[in-house]
C-alpha cells in the first residue's frame, strides 16, 4: 500500500524559500509513475502546483512556474518542493500526491499534507 | 486557463437520498474529469476518475457522467460517512483546475 508523508518547516518568513519534502513508502519511484504537489488555501481552494516524473521530467503550473522547482530522488525515495521568494499569500496546506493530475495518471493517493505559514 | 464551477456550492441531504453535484468546464474537456472528495482536516480522496471510472475501493454508489462542458457526480444512497465537501478537477489541460467545492451537509 503506498504511503506518502511531507515533511518541512511549518512557518517560514517572507521573501525566504519555502522546502518541502515527501516520502514514499510501499512503492519504489525509480519504478515509475509521476509524482505531484498541490496546495489548498481558504482564498484560492486547490491548486496544481506541477508535477514530476520518476525519470525527473516536471510540468508545472505556469501561473506559478517562476518561483517553483520539484525534484525527486530516488535513492531516497523521495520528491520535494522548492517555493521562491514567498508572501503570506502562500500560507497554505501542502499535498504531496501520486499522479501527473493531466489525463494520463489521476492523483490517486494523497499525503495527510503540512500547513505551511508564511509570517515574520 | 479552463475554469471550473460547481453546483449547488452547498447542499443539505439525508441518509438514504440520492444527490447529484455538478460541475462545469468553461470550455469543453471531452471528459477529463476526476472527482475528490474532502472530509475536514484530512487529504482530499479520489473517487472517479476520468468522467465515469470508479477508482478502486470506492463504494458503487458513487458515479460520475457527463462530456464537453458538463459533469455530475451523483451518490445513489447517501450514508453517513458521505458528508463531505467534493471537489472537481480538470485533467484535459494545464493548469490542471479544480472547483470550488460542493459541501454535503446533514439535513
């Protein structure tokens, strides 16, 4: 059964980076399949952040692809999240999720997610 | 960027009632649409995937229809543990959207 935990700082200042990280378990990346990051906050609902697959190939959403980098290692069987020069308007819970979220691999299974506050 | 909206934005049911939420595509998206649902303080679930495909585990009672602009997510009994808030997302182009959300109450 695949499991997927974030893992990363909670609260993190303006114009800093924000890092997270997800591990897998129960399944190995180097097998396949593509890996993704989605955020929820009260003002915008869920957002497709990008996603990325085993091989390292990302897609990402436009709106945000200046500020964002995922990546993944596979000998650690993890996949992580970089988010550049953030505001408060990026306080949010993060997702870390199995999928591509297009038409080839639905976003079937979920981490449990990490509130991330963004604050002086 | 293809926007999503749903309807009703909430809606009060009992067990035993059959409940149909819709969403629509502000363009067509053939029926690349994928179907969560989100109880509070946990990880949105997959139910349906690509229009109408029951993801594994979920129970039957859960369908989805529709093509072009227009979807439906319809629970033929409602049990208890279906109250929940249910999102729609687009799978056909990037962004890949989601909607607002449908949050199913107790009557």
């Amino acid at each position: 059964q695949v499991q997927l935990q974030e893992s990363g700082p909670e609260l993190v200042k303006p114009s800093e980076t924000l890092s997270l990280t997800c591990s897998v378990s129960g399944y190995s990346i180097s097998s396949g399949y593509y890996w993704g990051w989605i955020w929820q906050s009260p003002g915008k609902g869920l957002e497709w952040i990008g996603s990325i697959y085993h091989s390292g190939a990302t897609f990402y959403n436009p709106s945000l692809k200046s500020r964002v980098t995922i990546s993944v290692d596979t000998s650690k069987n993890q996949f992580s999240l970089r988010v550049t020069s953030v505001t408060a308007a990026d306080t949010a819970m993060f997702y870390c999720a199995r999928g591509s979220a297009d038409k080839r691999v639905p976003l079937d299974t979920w981490g449990q997610g990490i509130l991330v506050t963004v604050s002086s | 960027d293809i926007q999503m909206t749903q309807s009703p934005s909430s809606l009060s049911a009992s067990v035993g009632d059959r409940v149909t939420i819709t969403c629509r595509a502000s363009q067509s998206i053939v029926n690349y649409v994928d179907w969560f649902q989100q109880k509070p303080g946990k990880a949105p679930k997959l139910l349906i995937y690509t229009g109408f495909h029951l993801q594994s585990g979920v129970p039957s009672r859960f369908s989805g229809s529709g093509s072009g602009t227009d979807f439906s997510l319809t629970i033929s009994s409602l049990q208890p543990e279906d109250f929940a808030t249910y999102y729609c997302q687009q799978t056909y182009s990037s962004p890949y959207t989601f909607g607002p959300g449908t949050k199913l109450e107790i009557k």
